[in-house]
C-alpha cells in the first residue's frame, strides 16, 4: 500500500510538470483545447470531444487503454482536424505494470478521416492514408519507435511492419513511472520538415515527406496481447503551428539500431562480432557501405593534405608509364621497317656479298645431280669395280677443296647477316 501510494505521489509530480511546463505566450495562442486533452486530474470522465472504445477507463488522472490482462482500447478525437499549414501533436503516455517481450504495444495515428477504418493492426487499421507511429518491442531490434507510412494501397500485417518502416529509434518505455512525452512537428515554412522529438530527443527529421493540405484523424489505439502490460494516456495538446520546443536545437538524439554481423574464421572457427548498417550488402564481395568508408577515408586525407605518399606514388606511376611509352614506340619503329620474306630474297640476290654464295650453291646442285648419275651408271657397271673406285676417288679429291670453299663462304654469309641485323636494330 505505501508503494502504491509512492508510486501515485511521483506519478502526480511528474503529471503536474508536464501540465505546469511553461509555454510562450505565442504558443499559447497556438493552441487548440477542441483538439486536445483536457486537465486529466480535473477530470471525472473522458471529455466529450473525444471516443473511447474497448476497455478504456479514466483512473486517477490518466486514460488508461489496457487496464487489465488480454484487453484493447482505442481514442479518437470525435471531430475531424483540417490541416491549412503547419502543426505540432503532444502525448504522454507510460507503459507499466510488464517488463519482457510482448506482442502487444501502442500506436499514435494521422490518418485520413475520409477512410474508414478497422481495428486489425494493434487495435488500429491496417489499411490508411497516412502517418502511423508504434511504439512496442516485438521489431527485430527490441523495445523501438517505428514510423510508417501509408497511402491506403498497402494492407500492413504485423509480420510485414517492421520491413515497411522509413524511420526508428530505440525507446525503453516498458514498466516505467516516469512519463514519455513525443511531440510531432510538421514545418510547411521550412521544406516540409516533419520532426519527431521522444522526451526533448530527436527520433528523426525529413523533408521527404509532405502532408497535404485535408481532414485528418487522430488517435491513439493500444493492445496488450496476452499480459497485463497497461498503456497510459496523460496529456494531449495540438497547435496550430511549430512551437518553441519544436526548435530546440538537435544537440541530443534518440539511439538508434545497430546491426551486429557474426564473422566466423572457417580456418581457427574463432567467431567476431562486427558493428555493420542496412547500407550493407548481403554478400560476400566488399559492399557499398564499406567502399564509401574508404572513399571518406580518402577524401579525409586529402583534406589534411595527408597525401604525400600518394603523390609520390602517382610520380612514379608517370614515369614507368612514360618509360614504357617510349619502347613501344621504338619497337613499333622497328616493326614497320622490317621486310617482308620476299624483300629479303631481293636484297639477297642484289647484294654483291651473296652473289659468290649463290653461285656456289648452284654449282653444289649440279655436283649432287652428276654423283646420282654416276651411281645408277655403277649399279649397271657392277663388272668394273676398279674403274668405277678410281673414279669416285679423283671425284672425292675434286669435291675436297670445293666444300672447304663452300663452309668458308657460309661462314662469312651468317657473319655478314647477323651484322645486318645488328644494323637495323641500331
């Protein structure tokens, strides 16, 4: 009894902050009490202006959605919001009562009021023409705020939610006393920036989103699935335009997801964990992310003008390159003057220094051709052996001098080619 007390006593505190936080005078004036919530405190029912289904009850200065175990509830604003320009949307809200996992959560919704709605996705609808936002910790990242939009063609599931997410942030909300503000702030006047801040913390911010100009709807809708998890609402305040908190400067952010890749050596089977982003490629070649890394890498060095190895580098690489240059062009030289076989045999026989050789090899011809003859003559002269021996004989002496003079001139004719080769080279 005196925790509960406590708990009720710390509860007001911070239920009394949040009320008593000062505001501008121009915020005030912003503000719009038939689109927000009333002094909750004050209050002995749920205001009028607004449409509580399910199982939701007003308890001791706060609406409370899921007040017991298995159980739904939703509010609506009765009246719809036309939006001219600009906006900003405060809740606070708690979760208590279930710490752990839990297919249940709450969702804050900005939908089209023309679209009729059902009750399929965390009490809410499924399909919508407009901005969701769903806190709960069943995303691959655990306890998280997930942003989803839609222009009523997608029927969302909850097995395809997390996937169809365009921004999110870590949020510890569960069994927690102390409130969570999140205030939305939509700026027409600076490029359409749609800013969600969670306790004064940037969740995110965008310009690629524009919200046009109609009727909107707003609610909240919660699910506790199968526990007892309780989601609170304690406040709610709209302004027709950006408030003075909508600017604080974006010193402070919400932590977001980080992906953890496991690495395992198939050599040692040690295993390592490494820090990686969706960026990243699935696939073992090096991926996107890593490259732009490394081309901030660089890009960080030429900036510091850290790139004397690199330019020392690049010089050597123009000096090789323009070495080379220069044999292929002297090669290409020598290509394009050498001749072709036929020139050869032409400058042979025009060239006084072949001309003994020619010959020679002439006279050698006819040598081989008489020796032939001489050989059938023997086969039918078989009867004259010594004649034919004294023959081949005097032959033998004749061709002794001849071939002598025949590798001599052979001798001089590789000398005189290889200095013809040499000399074209040069």
């Amino acid at each position: 009894m005196i925790l509960r007390i406590l708990s009720q006593l710390f509860l007001f505190i911070n239920i009394s902050r949040v009320l008593c936080h000062p505001v501008g005078n121009t915020d005030a004036l912003k503000l719009s009490p038939e689109y927000s919530l009333p002094d909750l405190l004050k209050a002995d029912s749920i205001p009028s202006h607004w449409s509580a289904e399910d199982s939701v009850k007003l308890a001791e200065g706060r609406i409370v959605l899921t007040p017991e175990k298995k159980t739904k509830g939703s509010l609506w604003l009765k009246n719809v919001y036309n939006l001219d320009h600009s906006f900003t949307i405060e809740w606070t809200f708690r979760s208590v009562s279930f710490f752990g996992k839990s297919k249940g959560g709450l969702s804050f919704w900005f939908t089209d009021s023309s679209k009729e709605k059902n009750k399929n996705l965390f009490n809410g609808p499924s399909t919508f023409e407009g901005l969701q936002l769903l806190v709960d910790n069943s995303s691959p990242v655990g306890s998280a705020l997930n942003a989803l939009l839609n222009d009523g063609s997608i029927n969302f599931a909850e097995k395809n939610l997390y996937d169809s997410s365009f921004a999110s942030c870590l949020l510890s909300y569960q069994d927690s006393s102390v409130p969570t503000s999140l205030r939305l702030t939509y700026n027409a006047d600076d490029n359409n920036l749609l800013k969600l801040q969670l306790d004064n913390k940037v969740c995110f911010q965008t310009r690629k989103i524009k919200i046009p100009k109609g009727s909107y709807s707003i609610g909240v809708t919660a699910n506790n699935a199968d526990n007892v998890e309780s989601f609170e609402i304690l406040n709610m305040k709209l302004y027709n335009g950006v408030i003075s908190d909508s600017m604080i400067p974006n010193k402070k952010s919400m932590p977001q997801p980080k992906y953890l890749t496991k690495i395992i050596d198939k050599d040692s089977g040690k295993e390592k964990l490494i820090e990686s982003s969706k960026l990243e490629l699935e696939s073992n070649q090096i991926s996107n992310y890593e490259l732009y890394k490394k081309l901030d890498k660089v890009e960080g060095k030429i900036l510091a003008n850290d790139i004397a190895n690199l330019e020392e580098k690049l010089l050597s690489i123009v000096k090789i390159q323009k070495e080379l240059a220069e044999n292929v062009d002297q090669l290409s030289r020598v290509v394009a003057n050498q001749p072709s076989n036929g020139q050869n045999k032409n400058d042979l026989e025009n060239n006084d220094s072949f001309k003994d050789f020619l010959a020679m090899n002439e006279k050698l011809e006819k040598v081989i051709n008489e020796q032939e003859k001489l050989r059938e003559t023997s086969k039918h002269q078989v009867h004259n052996g010594p004649q034919l021996d004294e023959i081949l004989r005097k032959l033998f002496i004749w061709l002794l001098p001849l071939i002598a003079i025949m590798l001599v001139m052979a001798y001089h004719t590789f000398r005189i080619r290889q200095e013809i080769v040499k000399t074209k080279l040069l």
